[in-house]
C-alpha cells in the first residue's frame, strides 16, 4: 500500500506493474470508485488506465494546482470554463489553443471532448448533472475528492494521487514532505499561545449565512493557527443559519474572516454598504476583517497546495509577533 500520512479519501495498492487506486465516497460506508493503473496501452478501459497519461482533462479549477506544483501542465489537453484563471503558463497553453475549454457540467463540448481523445478526465465529486453524456463516451472518470478531506494536509497529500497518473511520485513525495514540515513548524509556533482570538467566517448570501461546522476543514486552519472558532458543533461540513443566529455567536468575536469575490479594491464600508448590519460586529468596528477576494487572488487553484501559506496568513493576523516578517499572500485585512 502506499503509504499516506494525512489523506483518508484515497488508497492505493501497489501490485506488479500496476496500481490500484480507490476513491472513497464520502457518506456511503464502504463505498468507493476503483480505478487499475497499468504498463499496458493493450488493456485500457473505462476503470483501467495506462500509465502515464498524456492527454488529460481537468474539470475544476481545484485540480490544477496539483499540475501546477509538478510542473507537469503540459499533459493537460483541456479544462472547464474557470472564470478566475490566474497561472499564466496555463493562459499561454489556452491562447495558443494548445488547451481547450470545454465548458461547465451539463454544458460541455462533446465533441470536443471526442476529439481531443483524453486518457483520463477528472470530475469534481460535487458538481450535479452533465457527466452522464460523457460517461458514455467510455472514457475513464476520476473523482478529485481532496475536498472531501477534512484537514488541509489531508488535501495537500492528493497530490501522490495525481502524481501516479503522470509518473511523477518520487517528486510528489518531495513536494508535499516539504510542505508539511513548513506547516507542522507553523502550527507549533501557535501551540501554547497564551491569547486565542475568537474568529467567525462567512457573510449573508441569499438570505442565509454559511457557517462552517466545528470540526470542518476551516475550524482546522483556525485551530492550528492559534485561534479560536466560534462554532462548537461536530459537523465537517457548511451548513445555513440566519444572521441572528451568528450574531448571537459572533458580535463579540475578535476576527471576521470571508473568501468571497468582491470588487477590486473593497473597503470596510461597501461590506457595510451590502448590509448595515456587519457594522455591529465587533470585528467590524476594530478593523479586523480578513477578505481573500477570489477575483484577484489565486484561491481555488493554488490553496489545495498551500497549506503552508495560508496557516502563515492566518497566524500573521491572528498572533502577529509570531511571523513579523511574514507579507500575507491570500488575504487582507479590509480598512
């Protein structure tokens, strides 16, 4: 077996010149997709895969850091329509018409898709609808469900799940060694803080506000960055509540923090200006605010393999004598 240190979604056995690779289903116990990774063109089939691929399809933007950070963009013949696209060795691949874009779930090109005759496509897991029409052009799905991970070295580690598929695992191995000894060095600054402020996340969309639960992703982050999250359930997903009810929890929090697209240059007051109400927030009135404003920062297609990063941004504001040289990369504090 291949042997993972923080990844729970995944799994791979190694057997003679082949792999089995199965990704778990989050919700259904036992459940899972198995794919056999082989030497041989001869065998390829929708759940067997010859390795390594050439012509990959990538249908979320959260999938291409793991290329990014292997430097491996080349193998990747397409991707979906990402609004936010930032890498620029990927824009130059999509210029030159070297890349594709296919579309978005029940929208995509199929005969694009047929053209293009791509080894493996990777699906998101949580998109609904559109993948039937390409499951039945017989060419192999993969579900990239690092997301379903519930700590940020879970997710970072996918990267050995991509690196199979493009003969890349010793240089997988490195990257993401690297990158939990810069985060675990990190957390251990936080460990024995004497003072953990209070944090909140998220703001009003359409009527509700989208808390993430106690034991979520992003209750981790906080936690390992010396904070305190405000929201004490179990749960490890985001759920709906109305503002009165983060009120009750959050107007006394020290730190608002949001990922949201806002317009360039946002500013305390036109959050206040979307809704009076945030100006009653004690994290409002300090100017302790935290945006990451995913129309100009790289979010979604660096964060998976950034853990580091973001823990440092989250300690810089929250215990700022613990990395004072440190210059934040995904967010900012709003004035």
């Amino acid at each position: 077996m291949l042997a993972l240190k923080h990844a729970k979604e995944f799994s791979v056995e190694k057997l003679d010149g082949s792999s089995i690779l199965k990704i778990y289903r989050k919700g259904e116990e036992g459940a899972f997709d198995s794919f056999k990774l082989v030497q041989n063109d001869s065998e390829k089939s929708a759940s067997t895969i010859p390795i390594p691929c050439k012509r990959i399809v990538c249908l979320s933007s959260t999938q291409l850091c793991y290329f990014f950070e292997l430097n491996d963009i080349d193998d990747i013949v397409a991707i979906n329509s990402s609004r936010y696209l930032r890498h620029e060795g990927m824009k130059k691949l999509l210029e030159s018409g070297k890349v594709k874009r296919i579309g978005k779930e029940g929208n995509f090109n199929l005969e694009m898709l047929v053209a293009l005759d791509p080894d493996v496509i990777f699906v998101s897991p949580f998109k609904v609808g559109g993948f039937d029409a390409i499951r039945n052009l017989g060419i192999p799905l993969v579900p990239m469900a690092a997301y379903n991970e519930e700590t940020p070295l879970g997710r970072a580690e996918w990267i050995k799940m991509l690196a199979l598929f493009v003969g890349q695992e010793t240089k997988a191995d490195s990257i993401f060694n690297a990158i939990e000894s810069r985060y675990q060095n990190l957390k251990s600054l936080a460990a024995n803080v004497k003072h953990r402020p209070t944090v909140f996340s998220g703001k009003m969309r359409s009527g509700s506000w989208y808390v993430p639960g106690g034991n979520s992703f992003y209750a981790h982050y906080f936690r390992d960055a010396g904070a305190d999250y405000i929201i004490k359930d179990n749960k490890t997903g985001a759920y709906p509540v109305d503002f009165e009810s983060i009120y009750s929890k959050a107007s006394h929090c020290d730190f608002w923090r949001i990922i949201h697209p806002e317009k360039l240059g946002v500013s305390l007051k036109d959050l206040a200006e979307q809704d009076p109400r945030y100006t009653d927030f004690k994290a409002f009135q300090n100017q302790n605010v935290i945006l990451c404003n995913i129309r100009e920062k790289p979010y979604y297609e660096q964060a998976g393999m950034k853990p580091d990063v973001l823990l440092a941004d989250y300690l810089h504001f929250f215990h700022p004598e613990l990395l004072p040289e440190h210059e934040p990369y995904f967010y900012n504090k709003l004035k």
